[in-house]
C-alpha cells in the first residue's frame, strides 16, 4: 500500500485534553502505510473574510499544510451539542478564498472524546455536516464515539483498557482502507 500523508485536527486547546491523548493513541497505532501529523490549530486568527486581500500568515500555512495532506484524522470534544469554535474556525478558514477549498476531496475520519455518556455524538455529526459542505467524504463505519474519557486512561496519559485499544486499531484499519480507496480515485 502506498503511504498517505495524515494530518491530525484536534478540536481542543487544553494540555490535558482527552481527544489529544486519543489522538495520540491512534497515531501510535496508526498502519505502516499512514503518516500522522498533528496539525496545530492554535492561535488561527478568527476567519473574516474582509482580511482575504492579504491573509494572516496562520491562515496561509494552514491552507498549505491541509493541501499537503492526503487525508484527514479529526478528534473532536462536544461543546454545548456542537464543535468547538476553535475547529469550526479552523474548517472555514480552509474552506476559502471562494473556489480555493483547501479540504476539497480528503479522506477524513472523524472521532469524538467526552467525559459524558452521550460521547460527543452531537459534535461528530455537527462536523460531518460542515465537511459534507466542504466536499470530504467522511468515513461511515466504524463510528467512533468515545464516552466517559476520564476513566480511560492511567497517570501517564496511557489507555488502560485492552477493548478500548482494540476498538482505536480497528477504526485505524478502517480509515487506511478509506483513505487508500479515495486517494486511488
Ligand atoms: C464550553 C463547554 C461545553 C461543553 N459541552 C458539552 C456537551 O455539549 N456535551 C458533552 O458531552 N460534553 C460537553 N462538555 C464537556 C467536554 O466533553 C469535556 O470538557 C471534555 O473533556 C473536552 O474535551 P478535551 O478533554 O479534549 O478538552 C463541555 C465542555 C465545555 C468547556
């Protein structure tokens, strides 16, 4: 199989973040024919579409860094039944100047981490919902919603569980089988 260019997009800023230590799970445990990067998020100016004349720099080097990319991992938390703002910035700042959609055609995955029972549902699908728009075809199956985060891992930010880790391996299977039949075509 062919190697792929992955970039990681985690929807939360916190050092601690759950969805940055699943992230992290599945880009250890990621195929041989999947390179993951982190794509950093952090500090992307708010997008206005007034500074398009002469964009942030922040804006520029995330366009390039998602063209670059063959396909695309998104770890998400839920913030009030949506995404964060800080990855919906993100998702429109790629998404232009109009006719420039840096995300156009990627291979995506998309997980959700939360402390609560109900595992960020509502943000999976919110998100699926902005890249259906952005034309990423999102993997369907195996869904990945991950619920009561806290619980899941030891004091060194590790999985504690064996049904966890072998859920996170078989997603990743899936996803370098999506990614490897999209690039392909
Ligand atoms: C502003 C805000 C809104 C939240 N709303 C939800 C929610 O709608 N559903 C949910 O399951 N958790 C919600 N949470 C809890 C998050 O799931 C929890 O903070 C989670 O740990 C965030 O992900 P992270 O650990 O990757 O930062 C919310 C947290 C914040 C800060």
């Amino acid at each position: 199989m062919k190697k792929h260019k992955i970039a990681v997009i985690v929807g939360s800023l916190r050092k601690e973040s759950f969805n940055l230590k699943i992230a992290k799970a599945l880009m250890a445990m990621a195929p041989e024919s999947l390179s993951m990067e982190l794509l950093d998020i952090s500090g992307l100016p708010m997008f206005n579409e007034d500074l398009e004349g002469s964009p942030p720099k922040e804006w520029v080097a995330l366009r390039e860094k998602i063209r670059a990319a063959d396909g695309l991992l998104f770890a998400t938390p839920e913030y009030n039944r949506s995404v964060p703002g800080v990855l919906k910035n993100a998702i429109d700042v790629g998404s232009r100047p109009y006719g420039e959609n840096s995300w156009n055609g990627k291979p995506a995955a998309i997980i959700s981490v939360s402390i609560g029972a109900i595992s960020g549902f509502g943000a999976n699908h919110h998100l699926r919902q902005s890249l259906t728009f952005v034309n990423v075809p999102a993997m369907a199956q195996p869904e990945a919603y991950i619920g009561n985060a806290a619980e899941l891992f030891d004091d060194n930010g590790k999985l504690k569980n064996d049904s966890t880790k072998d859920f996170l391996r078989s997603f990743m299977e899936a996803f370098e089988t999506w990614v490897d039949t999209h690039v392909k075509s």
